[in-house]
C-alpha cells in the first residue's frame, strides 16, 4: 500500500501513513489524541495552515499541527460543536419553535427561541424560557455528551439541503445558501439531525464537558470554557448596556428585513443597497443626536466627555461626530487626545516580556492629567502638552485653553472609562461614552458574527491604506490587542452613560471588496495563513458591494474613517 509522508509540527518528527489514513487515526497513533505538552483533547488540526476536521484523509504529503482549546481555531471548533448539540435539544424539545444563535456577550452566545413569524412591526416574537426550561435544555444537553455521539458530515445539493432546513424552519440558511449559488453545500449530522457550520466540528460530543447555560433576558446565556481554564465556563458577566445595544441592533435588522448575510445577500443582488445604505446612515446620525441631547440635558454639570472603545470601533469619527451635534446644540466642544498624558518613556511600565507597556495604565501622567482638568473644571487657562512619540517625551509648544459656560471637553483613549484614570476629578462633571462595532447580525439562525473579526477588517483595510501595514502584521498582532482590551476596555463598560453601536448593516459587503484581495496576499508558509483563510471562508458567504454602490456611502460615514473618502 503506498505511504505518505507527513510531517508533525507538534512532535517536529517525520511520519509514514498509509494513504487514506485520517488524522484522528494519526493523532491516537502519535499521542493517543491528548495535544503534547498541553494536555488537552485534539480537537482539530491544521494542514499546511489550513484547518481541518479530524476526519480529513490523508492522501498527499502535508506539514499537520494537531491543536486543542488552547487554540484560536480549537476554541472555533469546539463552540461550533456545542452548538450544534444545542440546536438538537431545542429540535426535539421545542419542535415548533426555532432557536437564534444571536451574538456575543462577555460570558459567551446569547441565544433565544422564536416563532415561527415575525409580529406585525416586523419585530422577532421571542419566546420567553423559565429556569426550569433553561435547566432541562442543559440536562438533555449533558445526556448527549455523555452519549459521545459522533458529528459526521455528507456532501448535498442545494435542493436537497432546503428541503432539509425547510423542515427545520431556518429560513435565513436557506437564503443565503441559495445568495451563494453553488450546486452543492457540505452538511453536518448529528444523530439524525443535519445543519451547517462555517467551519470544521471535533469527532464526537463526549469532548464537550465544559458549558453551561444561565438565564439572561428573554433568552440564555450558552457559556463555554475559558481561555487558559479549558474545565471552567466562563464567568457570567451581566452587562446590560452592551447586551442592550446588541438587542436593539438585532432587532432594528429584523425591522429592516435583513434577518442574516442570506437576506443581506438577497439586497445587494436585487440593487437596494444603497436605501439600506441610507436607512443605516440615518440611524447612526439619530443615535448621535440622541447622546448629545443627553450631554446638553446634563450641561449644568457634565463638562467633560470621555469616549472610549476597542480597536477599530470607529471612535475618532464618533467623537468628530459627536462633537458636531453638540455644536447644534449651542455647546462648543474642545477636543484633548488623551495620548498627550503619556510619561516619558523611561518612566513607562514594563510587561513580562520586559517590553515598554503602554497600555497600562501607569504609562499615563494620572496626577498631571488629574491637575489639568480639575483646573479646567475650575475655570483656569492651562498649558495643554503635546508628546513627542519619537523623542519619548512630553513638550509644551504655547497651546493654551480654558473652558467657559458652553465649552465641553472630549478626550478619547483606551482608559477613558476606566475610573481609575481620574480618581480626583468630580464623577458628576464627565459623561461616558463607550463605542464599538456590535455587529448582531448573523450568518443564519445558528451561526453568529464576531465583533472581533468585523473589527479586524476594519483595521486591517485602514492599516494598509493609511499606515503601508501588511495583512499579515495585522494578523499576527490581532491576539495582543485583544489581550489588551480585555484588560483595559472591557471590563469598564457598564461605567458609561451611553453606546454608541458603530456597525452598520450593510458593511460586511463593502469591508469584503476592500479585505479579500489584501487577505489573498497571504502566503500559505505564512503563520497568519490559517486566519486568512478563515476569514476568505467567511467572506465567502458575502456578496460585495460594486464601487458605484460604495460610492454612495456618505462621506461623513463611520466606514470612511477605514476605506478613506471622509470629509470630517
């Protein structure tokens, strides 16, 4: 029998397999499935950077890394899985009904069930679940883990998998499968039921010990393990401003009658972007108007704004935004960037690596910062700094301010909700507000749409066109950024007054015809080539917009701040 050789990262070793021979064959051969020096379950691999479920065959030689929840597309693996076991107890248990896998929350997937229709103002009708409901989900749950039932997956044609999700009543995979126009779809089963995964599933539900599902709103938290705690859940986190903003979003898509990418797919295809495109714009414009109306209500106290977001979440143009709409309103905003506060860079903390740390916190001059507003508070003219990021030092060139009756103060930056960044400046004089692209909107029912990666896109698109930053470099420091929002950002943003939800509804297609041709740059040796081809997957799924409909994107979008033409 021929033989193919393999090499294995994980082992840095040369292998001989018949050909044929699956790499969960190979995986119990090497290790006996536990990933070495991890000692953690193989959840999935990747093959010449490319991921790949378990059972893929071996049938040419191939560089293969086995990988388990330590790993980004491990953890991708194992949550698609689990919600595949979900979507089977709801089946049978709620057998008229049909569960939404809707967005993400800080503990994990908020997920609710639906009938059928929606009501007459287009709005989901949400089927509220007791605790005693949420309870036995979770228990038939556990019952078909215990089970080990294997995942398989069959190759179907497109009339064969709408008859399929007809009978689960999933009309949002239907349309999109039919937006996409292939002839044939791979299926996923389990234990008689069939479903789609953007993504590989692990051989069988017995590697599904660790999730939880915890009441939240009208539906329930799916909480799944930790990162760095694989036999812990999550900590449930309620933070119902977000998950507000989130509900509000995924409701206004119902409205808008754009219920996933398949009906999102179905505008672009039929020429009526561009009203969603306006539709979309006058909202993002209503919900300014609505915070600063908040602002100027609270202007006999509130003389500072701070604004603050993760990476990409379009914050430099809500604040120029945010600060025209005061302007309506007779208030003149000032604008002071927070990155002016830096200490001199001998004076900046170190990380574990031994690394300047300039996200922390210390690395800003609190005291000073703390001196300057209360001054500014308290009616005086200050000096403002400037940094110098090439000198590692802070510079005064003359610019002074001060703030009278209608002045207001925006600053933006990363701690800016953080209270700790202004421990003695009076709380009554600051207005919070936290930005970010909180994108509800879904592939189809049970497939949700990471913020995280709408972001990336975003900053990967503006990055290379303003900063002449590779794809790849985005990639590859998309994990460190995160770390530190997770540490810097997130934690604080229940502080703020009010959400601002920068994500529009009809950007995925215009963030494709930007991202696909940098993300197809990528080479396949490359370390970053398994999340370009990840997200060239999930782009894949997206039909682009054309230039002429770009075009009629306003240039005062949120979304010119990344793929230029902005006029603010």
């Amino acid at each position: 029998m021929e033989e193919i050789r393999i090499y294995c990262e994980n082992t840095q070793s040369y292998i001989k397999v018949s050909l044929g021979y699956t790499l969960k064959e190979l995986a119990a051969q090497l290790f006996n499935d536990i990933v070495p020096d991890r000692g953690l379950p193989v959840l999935a691999a990747l093959v010449d950077n490319k991921l790949k479920s378990l059972d893929y065959k071996i049938i040419n030689p191939h560089n293969v890394r086995f990988i388990g929840y330590d790993h980004p597309d491990g953890r991708r693996t194992y949550i698609r899985s689990l919600c595949f076991v979900l979507q089977n107890v709801v089946r049978e248990m709620f057998p008229d009904k049909v569960l939404c896998i809707d967005y993400s929350l800080p503990s994990g997937l908020y997920c609710d069930l639906r009938e059928k229709e929606c009501a007459e103002d287009g709005r989901p009708r949400r089927i509220f679940l007791t605790d005693s409901q949420i309870s036995d989900i979770e228990k038939r749950m556990r019952e078909i883990v215990a089970a080990d039932l294997p995942f398989s997956k069959k190759m179907l044609s497109l009339e064969e998998c709408c008859t399929l999700f007809e009978r689960n009543k999933q009309k949002e995979k239907i349309n999109l499968l039919k937006s996409i126009g292939r002839f044939h779809y791979n299926v996923y089963f389990l234990d008689g039921q069939a479903d789609t995964f953007y993504g590989p599933l692990i051989p069988s539900t017995g590697l599904l010990a660790t999730f939880s599902l915890m009441g939240f709103n009208d539906g329930f938290c799916l909480q799944y393990p930790m990162d760095g705690e694989p036999g812990k859940v999550l900590p449930m986190k309620r933070q119902s401003k977000i998950a507000g903003a989130l509900n509000e979003y995924s409701d206004w898509c119902t409205v808008m009658g754009v219920r996933g990418v398949g009906t999102l797919n179905e505008k672009v295809l039929s020429g009526k972007i561009v009203d969603l495109i306006n539709l979309s714009e006058a909202l993002h414009e209503r919900k300014y108007a609505e915070i600063a109306n908040q602002i100027y209500d609270r202007r006999g106290s509130v003389k500072i704004v701070f604004i603050a977001g993760p990476s990409s979440s379009g914050k430099t143009s809500t604040s120029k935004r945010l600060a025209l709409q005061c302007r309506i309103l007779g208030l003149n905003p000032k604008v002071i960037e927070l990155d002016n506060y830096f200490v001199d860079r001998h004076l900046t903390p170190l990380d574990a690596n031994g690394d300047y740390d300039f996200e922390a916190l210390e690395a800003m001059d609190l005291d000073f910062l703390g001196n300057q507003l209360n001054d500014l508070l308290d009616g005086k003219e200050v000096e403002i700094p400037r940094f110098d990021f090439k000198e590692g030092k802070r510079y005064f060139d003359g610019s002074m301010m001060q703030l009278h009756e209608k002045d207001i103060l925006i600053m933006e930056g990363i701690h800016a909700l953080n209270p700790a960044m202004i421990p003695g400046v009076d709380s009554t004089k600051v207005f919070r507000v936290y930005a970010s692209a909180l994108t509800s909107l879904s592939i189809d029912e049970n497939n949700n749409i990471s913020t995280s990666d709408n972001r990336m896109l975003r900053r990967m698109i503006r990055d290379n066109r303003v900063r002449g930053v590779i794809p790849e470099s985005t990639i590859m420091r998309w994990q460190s950024v995160r770390r530190g929002e997770n540490r810097n950002i997130f934690p604080y943003q229940e502080y703020a007054d009010a959400v601002f939800n920068s994500a529009h509804i009809f950007e995925l297609p215009v963030l494709k015809y930007y991202a696909e041709p940098l993300l197809r740059r990528i080479s396949p040796s490359s370390p970053a080539f398994s999340e370009a081809s990840r997200m060239l997957k999930f782009l894949d799924y997206i039909v682009a917009l054309s230039p002429e409909e770009i075009a009629a994107i306003p240039p005062t979008s949120i979304l010119r701040e990344f793929i230029s033409g902005q006029t603010l």
